[in-house]
C-alpha cells in the first residue's frame, strides 16, 4: 500500500506521520496538494499543521483546494483516509465527517498528553485493541473541541460511530479528563464508512519507541 500525506502550506506533522508509517512498514510519501494524489494512492493522510495559517477557521481554507475533490472521490471508492489534527479539521470543513472544531473552552493551545478510551473496537482504526482499553496519545491544538447539534450527535453514538473518548487512566469519561470541552468527551470519529476517520490526537507522535509511548501505532496498523 502506497499512503499519501497531503502537505500544505503550514503542515508541520506531515513528516511526522510519514516517519511513524515507514516505522511501521508501510509505504508512504509526502504529497504537495497541487499536485495531486499519485495514481498509485492506496491510503490518505490529511496530517497536523496550521494550514494556510489558520486564517479563517482552522482548515477551512484547505478544505476548499481541488485535491480534497480527489480525496472525497478516493474516499467514496474506498481508499482509506485518517485526518490528524488539522486534518480532522479539514475532513469536518470538507463533509468527509459531520460536526466541527471550534476554539478550545481554555481559549488557549493545549499541547500535551491525554487518555483515550475506544468506544469501538470493530473498526480498521481500532481492531489493535480491545472496546474499553485506555490508550495515551498527545493532543496539540488550539480548536480542538468537537461541536455537533445533538441529533447528529445521537445518530453517531447510534451508529457506533464514536471512536474515542477523552477519558482519565482509569477509563472514567468525566469533564476534568476532556482537555478541550469537546461534545461528550468525542476524541475521534468515523465518517459515513468505516474506512474514513478524524480525530484531534497525533497518533504519529505515539509510534516511535525512541521518542515516548507507542499507542498510537494501532491507529496507523489500518494502512497495512
């Protein structure tokens, strides 16, 4: 499998997550997005950064580039697609998954390690571990918390479409272990197919056993 990893002006994780896939085995390259995706993309990887600056809403700018047309294209063909961060942002501002990223409830940027705990563990992104298991991934961002009105809401946790929630070690989902305010703890999310996901956590940054903890390679494990 051949990933790509969409580079715009002001991706700063885009080496990152091609880094932590090589780690892992798995074919990736960084893609400029005027460019395009090569014709041999098996993967997509919409990394962490500050797109164009963040001017406007953060990813909102990126969301509107002609390549999110072949992203939302490949999606609908079944091609795997994992927005990180800034790229969850996108993948909300683009459609590819409901609800949005707004501003932090701290107003401030938050960087720093959180606890997950996977809601669903039938997932591509999420068959590495078990329903319940608390895994420990760092969070960077400053509009990271999840807002959705709450019938789209309803219909996501329905349709086991929440992937992980902000919990404590322990796997407690309670108000002090959310770090941004988001909707009901939501970390990470599915879109409308199993193979298309965001989430604000960087599992690259938990993937490299030289530099900290390894949870987040069972995150990646979905491009093998």
């Amino acid at each position: 499998m051949t990933v790509a990893v969409i580079r715009f002006g002001g991706s700063n994780c885009d080496r990152d997550a091609r880094r932590a896939l090589d780690h892992l085995g798995i074919d990736a390259e960084i893609v400029w997005h005027a460019d395009g995706l090569p014709e041999d993309t098996d993967g997509i990887v919409i990394p962490g950064g500050f797109s164009y600056g963040d001017y406007l809403r953060a990813g909102a700018m990126a969301a509107r580039t002609p390549i999110l047309d072949s992203v939302r294209a490949a999606a609908e063909s079944g091609t795997p697609v994992l927005g990180v961060c800034n790229g969850a942002q996108i993948g909300s501002e683009s459609d590819l998954t409901p609800g949005a990223f707004t501003t932090n409830r701290s107003a401030r940027f938050q960087c720093e390690p959180v606890y997950l705990r996977v809601e669903n563990a039938d997932t591509p992104w999420t068959d590495a571990y078990e329903a319940g298991a608390v895994i420990e991934i760092p969070i960077a961002h400053g509009e990271g918390r999840f807002e959705i009105d709450n019938d789209r809401l309803a219909a996501l946790e329905d349709d086991d479409r929440v992937l992980f929630r902000y919990c404590d070690a322990d796997g407690e989902v309670t108000d002090a272990a959310n770090p941004n305010g988001s909707k009901h703890n939501v970390a990470g999310i599915l879109g409308g197919d199993d193979h298309v996901a965001v989430l604000m956590p960087h599992p690259e940054r938990a993937s490299l056993p030289d530099i900290g903890p390894t949870d987040g390679q069972g995150i990646l494990r979905a491009f093998e």
